[in-house]
C-alpha cells in the first residue's frame, strides 16, 4: 500500500503543476462584454455645472506637427475661452480662444501653433475665474518617420458598444484616431451631440479625432453648419488630406446619398491631392478614409455608387487602404486593381500589388448582420460584429487588425510590406508573438512532464535505496 501512495505522488504534482499552469493561462485572457442583439444606450454623466467643460476633442487645421485645436463645449457663457498648456520645461503657458453660441451651448475653439513635433503636452481647459477641466494630455506628430498607430471606425452613436469602441482603441494608444461617417446621430439635437462627445472624450482628448463626413451628418441643418461648428479640421473640413510619418491621409465628402456618384469637380480634387501624395518622397503609405465603401457585400447597402467612380484614381495612385463604414459590420477584400483581385494570399502583401478595402461600420451603431451570399470573389473576410481597425506603420511595414470591441478578439488582420521597419522589430512580429507563446506553452508542458519525471524517479532511487 505504501508503495502505490509513493507511486501516486509525481501524477499528484503533474496534476497540480498542469492545473496552476492552465489557470495562469487563463488569467491573461481578457474578460469579454457579454454579446447583445441590441445597441442599449451608455450611461451617460449628470450635469457637472453650467461652466464645466465637457466633450474636449483636438485636431489641427495645417500642420499637425506644430499646433494643435483643442474643442469643447458649456453649457452657458464664459468670460474667457483659456486652455492652459503646460509646456516640456514645465512652464505653464494660457492660450486665449474664442466661443460660438450654437444649438444654445457656448463651442470654444482655442488654436496653439508653434509647438515642437512630437512633444507630450499637458493641458486643462475652461475659464480660469469660473471653472477649469481636468488634465488632459497629446503629443505632436513627428518630424521624421517613426513608427506610429491610428485606430479607425464609423457608424458610432452612443450606445454603449459606442463606449466599448472608445475603451478598446485607447488600449492600443493611437497616435491619432480616424472616424469614418456617422458620428453621433445627433442631427440637430444638440444634447445627442454633447453626450456622444462625452463618450469619445477619453480618446479625443488625447489623439486628433479626424472625421469623414456621413450621410447622416447631413440630418441636422443640411449644409454641415453644425459638424463645422464641432470641429475643426484642414481645408474646408470636409474634404481634406494630411500627413503624419510617412503617411499621406485622404478624406473624401460624398455627400447626402450613397447613391449620386462623385462629381467631377470632386473627382478632380481628390486626384490632384493623390497626385501631390504620390510626388511627395517622405510619403510611403496612401490612405483614403470615407464613409460610402466602394465595395462591400453587406445587404443593407452593399457597393456604393457614390464612391466607384473613385476606385480608378486609386488604382492609378496606389493608394494603399481605402477604409468605409455606412455597413454597419466588417468587411475586408483582397487586394484589388482594375475590378480583378490580384493576390489571393490572406495575411501577407506586398505593397505593389493593389488597393485592400474595409468597412470598419461596427463602431456602435445597431449591427446589419446579413451579407450577399454567395461572398464575392473579392471579399476575403466579414464579420457582423462591433469592431474597430488598429493600423500600426513602422517605416515599410503595415500591421492591420481588426479587434472585436467586446471582446479583445483580433477578428482579423494581414501585414503590406514595402520595406524595412525604422525600428528595430521584425515585419513578423505578430506571427513570431503566436508561434512564441505556442512555443513557450509547449516548453512549459514539457518542464512540468520532465518535473514530474524527475519526481518520480527520485523517489524510485530511495525506495531502491531503502530495499537495500
């Protein structure tokens, strides 16, 4: 009997290594949001004052590397529009800007130029004699190519997968975020607006909040009075492009109705910036953010008219990513030129071989979960799921994801290389992270098997030991 006891004890130890191994496994899967059919609404905050600051957002109107536009909104007048910056010496420095009465609530609109690239800034804004925010933090765009992330999603609201999508891209850091359409729903009711700025507050306080013009940012007044009034952005802040790193970003406005195809006028501007991008040497990567998906295979609007007659200058220009929302889901093609696909690989490209396009629609917005079936040929991926797009470039490289809102989930990404990185990590390294962490549990399976092995043979030496 004492023998079988001793016998059993390694299988114990196995057993209780393979157990806290497996539950130190699962400790680092994060904890998802259950799923819902529905979007409900988020909890939104109660009214802090008449003079709190609330729904601080930031963008730029030239160069993001030396100013920077800092928003927000009171519910009555203040005496001064003040954001107070504190600079890299530590010195602190008040900037005065001006408020717009719109929607009956105070807009304040403070522009700081003169900054240094890529510098981690502190600021509070308010009214110093009334009321000041909270801390607030951005950092500059760069001055030479680093590597840098952007997020992305459209089709947002506020419900509180709208929360989720903000709490999901902040855990990835963006350097800066892209809105692709349909932002809050908010038409003319101003306190829709001012709740769906409270929600991405958190992220556009921190990263520029750059936005593509929807069809349902028309519902308010019809001319953009109010988007315009919101933000501030290059141009005529609708249609607009810029750089950061080696990125040239493209936003195109397509008006009211996925239905009325671009006009010429607009055809022809979007390909003079294309073609300033493409003549640009510091430019390597060309993406073009709108609302209307050139394609898409969703049933609720599918391929939009308004934007094909667009596809050609992309093909012409190389663009590299086009990304859309209006489907309300995720959806990525192939690489495609001249209406054919061109590669047929699923995770790796290289950059010359065509335009990939992606509705990235799952930003909070009530999901359209049917799809054209069968898929088209073009159509790689698609997935009825609350989602936003996490694009990481590092000099040549491209990391593309797509990551479930509710759960953390990398639903889907792929890598166009053009090049080498500026840093240090290989191309590869989500798929080196894979086959690490496969490696590291296998190595670690082994461990506990060799212990337990050891174990026993250990007490198999003293039981001999003993007989003799």
């Amino acid at each position: 009997m004492r023998v079988s006891i001793k016998f059993v004890i390694p299988v114990i130890v196995l057993i209780i290594l393979l157990t806290g191994f497996f539950i130190y496994n699962t400790m680092l899967q994060e904890e998802g949001v259950p799923e819902g059919e529905e979007a409900p609404p988020a909890e939104q905050p109660s009214e802090l004052g008449d003079y709190t600051p609330k729904g601080v957002h930031i963008s730029f109107i030239e160069d993001p590397r030396y100013e920077v536009v800092i928003i927000w909104v009171t519910k009555d007048k203040t005496e001064t529009s003040v954001v107070s910056l504190t600079l890299p010496d530590g010195s602190v420095e008040n900037y005065t800007g001006e408020s717009v009465q719109y929607n009956d609530r105070y807009w304040h609109i403070v522009r700081i130029t003169g900054l240094t690239p890529d510098t981690e800034y502190k600021y509070r804004v308010g009214d110093p004699s009334l009321e000041m925010s909270k801390e607030f933090v951005f950092r500059t765009a760069p001055d030479e190519i680093v590597p840098f992330t952007f997020t992305a999603y459209g089709d947002q609201g506020i419900t509180s997968y709208a929360s989720l999508a903000v709490e999901r891209a902040l855990e990835y850091e963006p350097s800066l975020h892209l809105h692709l359409g349909d932002l809050s729903y908010g038409g003319a009711k101003v306190s829709q607006w001012i709740k769906w700025f409270t929600i991405i507050e958190p992220l556009a306080s921190k990263s520029p909040y750059m936005y593509a013009i929807g069809n349902h940012e028309y519902d308010g007044t019809g001319d953009l009075t109010d988007i315009k009034t919101y933000f501030e952005a290059p141009n005529d802040e609708t249609n607009y492009g810029f750089i950061w790193s080696n990125v040239y970003f493209l936003t195109v406005d397509l008006g009211p109705s996925s239905s009325n195809p671009a006009s010429q006028e607009l055809i022809s501007w979007v390909e003079s910036k294309l073609i300033e991008a493409a003549n640009n040497p510091l430019v390597q990567w060309i993406v073009v953010y709108l609302h209307y998906p050139p394609y898409s295979s969703g049933k609720a609007h599918g391929s939009s008219p308004a934007a094909q007659p667009l596809i050609p200058l992309f093909d012409k220009y190389g663009v590299d990513l086009v990304l859309a929302g209006h489907e309300h889901n995720y959806e990525r093609t192939y690489p495609i030129r001249n209406d054919m696909v061109v590669s047929f690989n699923s995770t790796l490209y290289s950059g010359i071989e065509g335009t990939i396009y992606i509705v990235a629609g799952g930003g909070g917005g009530g999901l359209y979960k049917e799809f054209q079936s069968p898929s088209p040929e073009w159509s790689y991926y698609r997935a009825a799921e609350y989602s936003i797009l996490v694009v990481s470039v590092d000099g040549g490289v491209m990391e593309v994801k797509a990551v479930n809102s509710q759960t953390g989930e990398i639903m889907d990404s792929f890598i166009i290389k053009k090049g080498e990185r500026v840093s240090t990590k290989s191309y590869i390294d989500s798929e080196l992270d894979i086959q690490l962490n496969s490696t590291y549990n296998i190595m670690m399976l082994m461990l506990t098997v060799s212990l337990s092995i050891a174990i026993h043979r250990i007490l198999m030496a003293k039981r001999i030991s003993r007989y003799n």
